[in-house]
C-alpha cells in the first residue's frame, strides 16, 4: 500500500478508536528520583490527551521497589505537577498499599501454568524486574530447563526464587495478539521480544508488568501515553492482558527528550530536575513552552 494510503488509514482507524469513547490517560512514574523535563513530557502526553477529549488524567505511583522508592520524591511528583498545571483527577493510586491484588493476579497466571522458578542471582533478576526502561536483559531460559524434582528440591532448600513468564508457553495459550499504537495502527505483538520476564521476585512479589497490566484494566485506562523506551514492554503486556482477560488499551509511545549531545535525559545522568527548576523560581510556563517546543 503506498504510504499516504496507509498514513490515511491509520488516521482514520484512530478517529474510530477514539469515537465515542470517554478517554482516561494516565501518567504512572515510579519515585526513585526527582522528575526531569522527559517525565514532564510524559505527564504532558496524557494529561493534553484526556484535556482535549474531555477525558479523565489520573496518576499512579508505581513504588514497588522499596529499596529504590522514597516518599520525598513522590511529594515531589505531586508538587511538580501541581506547578506544571497538570492535575490530575480523583486519587493518587498508590501501588505499594495493594500488594495483594497483585498477588491474586500472579496466583492466577501460577493457575494456568504459564509461570516457572527461577534461582537464577539477584543482581540479574533485579535487572530485568526493576528497569523497564531500554537496556533490558533477555533471560536465556535457564530454570525453565530445570526438571520438576530439581525445582521441588531447590525450593525445599529454601533457595529463594523469582517467578518468570515461560513466554512461549503463554503464546500458545493466548493465540494471536494485536494492539493499536497510535502513530502505527494495529501492530501485531511479540512477546518473544521481552523474553521470559520477571513477574515476581522473592523480595516484592510482583513486578512493574504484573502492576501495570492490572492497574491499567482496573482504573479503566483506555489510552496509554508512555515513551517509545517501553515499547518493548507493551508486546509483554498485551499478552498478560489476553491472558488474563483485560481489556487492551490503546497505545500512544512518544519520543524521548533527548539533552544536547543527543541522549535520552535520564536521572541516571543528572538531568535538570523539575524540583529544582521550581525552587529556583523558574516560570512554569517559560518550562512548559520550552518543553512543547522541544518535542522530536
Ligand atoms: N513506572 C514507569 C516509569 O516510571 C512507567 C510505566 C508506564 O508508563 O507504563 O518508568
């Protein structure tokens, strides 16, 4: 199909996803760090979306990981976006008070038999489970060879274990998957592409695709505006939803902000934070135009 067809046909499939539908956004940062101009964005992309559609912004805390979440930096996400202008509506869902719905949720993907132990170390469950963004590790299936005696006796032990997604598995189960992204149309998911991710580890027994996947069903989220660094993820997510029954929102994965030598702001580096821009007096709005302008 030549290209401006195809452009054409994306739009109109968008103006059909979006026809009578009441839009809910979300904007769900973790508070392992003050926010910078990317999260900004971000917050930007889902609260513009539900604003101009009349729609419902609503904001999550995804604080799981308490060894890197601090409650300092979650008053300070509420803070920025108060000065940034974007409220949000109703409550602030705050992971961390509902550990045991996702337990429930991870109980019943150990129920169809789509989850397996993993002894595998800490660090390289740590790094799969904590890190959505990029740079992301593929596990290259190790436990899943292990035979049920050796599992049963290693758990006996007392090692400690995470619980991964046998994604091939989970694929068959699950059959054929699609999700509409908003600048692409209707993609077709391949889970395979995360591999066989962490869904709970010993420590927290959940993880950020577990949480996700059942926040956005349960708060009714009909668009998710996220940046392209979590495309990845979405393929994982498509297929815990189908998996699990849920709905699959749309998807719209923005561009990331990049600084001057052209990489993604990241707290890593020591990007700006909002908070400091806003305890130095700078004009929200100056903030604001400079942060539509500077969109790729
Ligand atoms: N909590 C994730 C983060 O701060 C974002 C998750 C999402 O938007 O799906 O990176």
């Amino acid at each position: 199909m030549p290209r401006h067809a195809a452009r054409w046909l994306v739009r109109c499939q968008r103006f059909v996803m979006l026809a009578g539908m009441d839009v809910v956004t979300r904007f769900a940062p973790s508070p392992t760090g003050y926010l910078h101009l990317g999260h900004a964005f971000s917050a930007y992309a889902g609260w513009a979306k539900a604003r101009a559609n009349g729609g419902t912004f609503l904001l999550r805390l995804e604080d799981i990981d308490s060894t890197r979440c601090k409650p300092d930096y979650a008053d300070a996400i509420l803070d920025d976006l108060r000065w940034l202008g974007f409220g949000w509506d109703g409550e602030v869902r705050v992971q961390s008070a509902h550990l045991g719905d996702y337990t429930a949720v991870l109980n019943r993907l150990e129920a169809r038999g789509v989850l397996y132990p993993c002894f595998c170390s800490r660090s390289e469950i740590l790094q799969a489970q904590a890190a959505p963004h990029g740079g992301e590790v593929i596990y290259p299936g190790t436990c899943k060879a292990l035979r049920a005696a050796e599992r049963a006796a290693r758990i006996a032990e007392g090692r400690k274990y995470a619980r991964r997604l046998d994604v091939d598995r989970a694929v068959r189960e699950a059959g054929a998957l699609r999700f509409f992204e908003e600048s692409a149309g209707w993609v077709d998911a391949v889970p395979q592409r995360l591999g066989d991710v962490v869904l709970a580890r010993s420590e927290v027994p959940t993880s950020y695709h577990l949480c996700v996947v059942h926040d956005d069903a349960l708060q009714g989220i009909t668009h998710v505006t996220r940046g392209e660094d979590l495309l990845a993820a979405t393929h994982t997510h498509v297929l815990l939803q189908k998996l699990l029954g849920l709905p699959t929102p749309v998807y719209a994965h923005h561009k990331l902000l990049m600084d001057d030598s052209g990489k993604r702001l990241a707290k890593r580096d020591g990007a700006p934070t909002l908070r400091a821009m806003r305890l130095a007096g700078e004009d929200a709005v100056t903030v604001l135009k400079q942060l539509t302008e500077s969109v790729p």
